[in-house]
C-alpha cells in the first residue's frame, strides 16, 4: 500500500514539475485543431461556391440558346410585317396622318438602330448618300423633309398600296439561320395605287435581341440588273 501511494505522489510530482510542457503541448495541438477546422471550412466553402456559379453559368447558357434561336416562321412574319410597314406610312400621309412619327417607330420596332450598327442600302440611294446607316439616314429616305438628305422625296409616301415578299428558291431555301442570326434574300414587290408593280432585289440580315424580337442589321435593296 505504502509502495503504491509513493508510487502516485511520484507521478503526481512528475506531471506538476513538467506541468509546463503539458500546457504548451495542449496549447499546440489545440491551435493545429483550429488551424485544420478552418482550411477544412474554406476548402468547403471554396466548392460549395463553385458548384453554385457552375450551376448558374449552365442555367443562363441554356436559357439563352433556348430564347436565342431563331425559326423560319419568325423570319417570314418579320418580312411580311416589314411589308405591312411600308404600306402603312404610305397610307398614313395620304390620310393626313403624321407619317413621319409612324415611320420613326417602324426603325425602332424592326431596325437595329436604336441597340447597335445597321447597314442599310436603300434602292433609289445615291452618291455620297447611298449607305443610310444612321436612323435619321434612314428616316429620310423612307419620309424626305431632311435637309441632309436633299435628294429624298419619300419612298414610302408614293404611297404603295400593296407590298409583298418572296425568298430565292423553293419554300424557305432562301432562309438561312445561324442562331440569332437569319439571312433572306429574294424580291419584293411594291404596287402603287394606279396599280403598276415594281420589283426590287432584296437582302435581309435579322438578329434576334433579348427581348425575342428580331430586327435587321443589314438591308441591302436594288433594282433588278437589266442589260441593255
């Protein structure tokens, strides 16, 4: 009895003399706890988000192909509602109406003018004047009365009373759809009101805006080529 309890008061005395050594021990093992619990928690935190802007980079890039693409229906309807147009402002200055507002809406709705670049090539265009790439070139030759544009008497205010489009080739093979983009090319007819038809050629680049809309980019028109 007298041996075990020397032999814990001698051990008793070891841990308090080395009671030093056993503090910063604890004190070690405790900061290389903390030390691992936050490299744990950061690395976690770290593939937590990644897998939340992965998740959210996938979503928006479906979304944007699926509001993105454009059909062969919307490319026909744009070009039939471009048609329309050009009628209704012809209609509209008959009538007495403000024309020229309405034509300024047409850019708006169905040119790009108002969110970026439109290269625009008027069929009676000319001279210095014969690319209308700004929405004021391009109200001019559809409306005159701009004195920039002396030469521009109206062309929508003939007034056409009937306008119609066809694409090259049969059924929509003068349609081609890369995405957002579409690109027609054909004819379009125009009829005054004294009945008399003209032809022009006609190139059409639409591109589809976030809103689901498309608008044209590029408008290329001119007279058929006849030789002499």
């Amino acid at each position: 009895m007298k041996k075990q309890r020397r032999f814990n008061l001698e051990y008793l005395d070891l841990i308090i003399s080395d009671k030093t050594t056993i503090i910063k021990m604890k004190k070690t093992i405790q900061l290389a706890t903390l030390v691992g619990l936050i490299l744990t928690a950061s690395c976690k935190n770290e593939t937590d988000t990644k897998k939340i802007d992965l998740s959210k980079i996938d979503s928006v890039g479906a979304d944007t192909t699926e509001v993105m693409n454009i059909t062969e229906q919307e490319v026909n309807d744009a070009q039939q509602a471009w048609c329309d147009a050009l009628v209704k402002i012809g209609k509209i200055h008959s009538e007495g109406g403000d024309a020229k507002t309405f034509a300024l809406q047409v850019l708006s709705n169905a040119y790009n003018y108002d969110e970026g670049k439109v290269f625009f090539k008027p069929t009676l265009a000319y001279g210095n004047n014969t690319f209308r790439n700004t929405k004021e070139g391009a109200l001019a030759y559809f409306v005159g009365g701009d004195p920039n544009f002396p030469e521009d008497k109206g062309f929508a205010l003939t007034p056409w009373v009937k306008a119609r489009y066809d694409n090259a080739g049969e059924g929509n093979n003068g349609i081609q759809i890369y995405g957002d983009i579409a690109i027609t090319m054909g004819n379009v007819w125009v009829t005054d009101k004294n009945g008399k038809e003209v032809m022009v050629d006609k190139t059409f680049v639409f591109k589809k805006g976030k809103d689901g809309k498309l608008k044209l980019i590029v408008h290329k028109s001119a007279l058929p080529y006849s030789p002499k």
